[in-house]
C-alpha cells in the first residue's frame, strides 16, 4: 500500500516469474539496480534467506585476492588426483549503472546498450592480449541503422553448438515472464578474443556475461585472466558497473549478488551418473556446496 502505482506494477514484474512458474527456482528478479534497496523489505528477506546469513547483517565485501587459497595462490588439480586436463572456467555477471536491468530494458534501449559496449569491445580488438570480433544478434540498430556485427543464423547455430553464444532466450519461460527475453535478439550478442579464451555475452539474464575458460590443471590461471580483464573493462570511459553497499555487485538474479561469480570445471563422474540421473551426484555434492550442472 506505500508504493506508488508505477513502483507497484515495478514490483509486480519482479515477481511475475515466480507467479507464472511455481517451479522457479527464487521466483524474482530484479528491474531496476536501485530495486534491492526500494524494493528491500522483500528482496532483503529473500537475500539473506538464500544466501544463508540468519544475522541479517551482513555486508558483501569483493576481495579478488586468492594468495591464501591453495597451495599459495596456485589450484592445481592435479593435487587432487586428476591426470586429464579439465575444461575450466570462471565468469561474473554485471550490469552498467546507466540502464535499467534487462526485465525493463525495451528494444530501443537494448540497442543503445549495445552500442555502448562497441566502444569497449573496440578498446579489447585494439588491445594485443584479446583482439577479437563482436557476433551480433541484432537485426538492426533501428531507423534505418545497419548492424555492422550481424552475423547469419547458420553463423549463431554454430556459435550456440561451440558453447560460444547462448540459445534463444525467448524459449526459456523463466526469462519470457521476467521481460528479459523481450525484443528478442535485439541487443543480444558477444564478443570473442583472439585464443577464443575469453568472452563478454550482452544481453542475456545480465547485461553482461564476462567469462575466461582454458583447458589446463590450475584453475586460478583462468580465475586471474578474468580479474586482469575486467580491469581492463572497468577501465574503460562509460563503464560503471552497478553496485551495492550492502549485496556487491548488482545482478538481475538475488542467486548472483556478491561477486556475482560461477567457477566451475567439466569432471567426468559416470559413477555417479550411472543410473542416468544426476540425484546421487547431487547427494554428494550438496554437502559440499557446490552445484551439479
């Protein structure tokens, strides 16, 4: 009743996912950055519950400094019994500060935030340690504006196969009842280095996707690639990523505030697995806190 009609019908999309499929996972997302704090007698209470702080006072602090994590800094899987090299990669997810979040965002805006991030992907092609190209998904840039980056639908299939781009967000429900798979594919894309180690997605669940993935034995390489590069990224004119003073990094997702980060490592466990279903898997790894996939 203390909210206006307009952050009312805000309100109501941040929680339509949820009404519409009763096996979403948290059931909301967020508009808007400033949304966590207008919006924090809800989204407070299902922070804290899902990312388990029964205090109700803490307060996320980023700390990319991982010297005192393994053997001095250095997560060699090896040290734990794996001879193959795994497939490894670390991503964050983040959004600019000047733009509402992708469940608000409407064609003409998703275009504009496109070509905001040309000028950074421009900056990476340029630099010798990630050059690159951008794979657009954009039909146009409306008003009769060609799309310089649009690549055929035989180019994304391939991209999608490679594991290089995402799949049609407008066939997720989850995403469809949040608005963040609206004017789909406009604003949607990435851009890929050179070694093809690194990729930014835009447009998808957050605005960005950053992510470094290598196949080797020590994870933190991959880990300190990404920190190195999003740098790089926060360096550059018209990047601000949005912020909390109290969650981090601001996410469409409750599940991703914080670091807004995901390691994860391909591990063939046919074990676990051998019943054709992923439920002793899960039996295992809960306790350990990590997430089957």
């Amino acid at each position: 009743k203390a909210l206006s009609d307009e952050d009312f019908e805000v309100f109501r999309r941040c929680v339509q996912t949820g009404i519409d499929n009763e096996d979403s996972g948290l059931g909301c997302y967020a508009m808007q950055p400033d949304d966590y704090k207008k919006f924090g007698g809800f989204f407070n209470a299902v922070i804290r519950d899902y990312h388990g702080d029964e205090s109700g006072k803490k307060k996320h602090v980023t700390d990319w400094d991982a010297s005192s994590i393994g053997d001095n800094g250095v997560l060699d899987v090896r040290k734990i019994g794996f001879q193959e090299e795994l497939s490894m990669r670390v991503r964050v997810g983040r959004n600019l500060k000047q733009y509402n979040l992708p469940g608000k965002m409407d064609q003409a805006e998703r275009i504009d935030f496109e070509k905001t991030m040309l000028k950074a992907f421009d900056s990476l092609i340029k630099n010798k340690d990630y050059r690159g190209e951008v794979y657009s998904l954009s039909p146009d840039f409306g008003k009769g504006e060609k799309n310089p980056n649009k690549i055929s639908d035989e180019k994304y299939q391939e991209l999608v196969d490679a594991h290089v781009l995402f799949k049609d967000m407008d066939a997720d429900p989850f995403l469809k009842s949040a608005g963040i798979a609206s004017d789909w594919p406009y604003g949607r894309g990435c851009w890929q280095s050179a070694d093809k180690q690194c990729i930014i997605w835009f447009g998808e669940e957050d605005q960005l996707r950053i992510m470094c993935m290598k196949k080797g034995y020590c994870l933190n390489e991959v880990f300190d690639r990404l920190n190195t590069m999003l740098k790089v990224v926060e360096g550059i004119e018209g990047i601000e990523f949005a912020t909390s003073d109290d969650y981090g990094y601001v996410t469409s997702c409750p599940s991703n505030l914080g670091t807004g980060m995901r390691a994860s490592v391909h591990v063939k466990i046919p074990n676990l697995t051998s019943d054709g279903t992923d439920k002793k898997a899960k039996e295992v790894c809960r306790p350990l806190g990590l997430s089957v996939r």
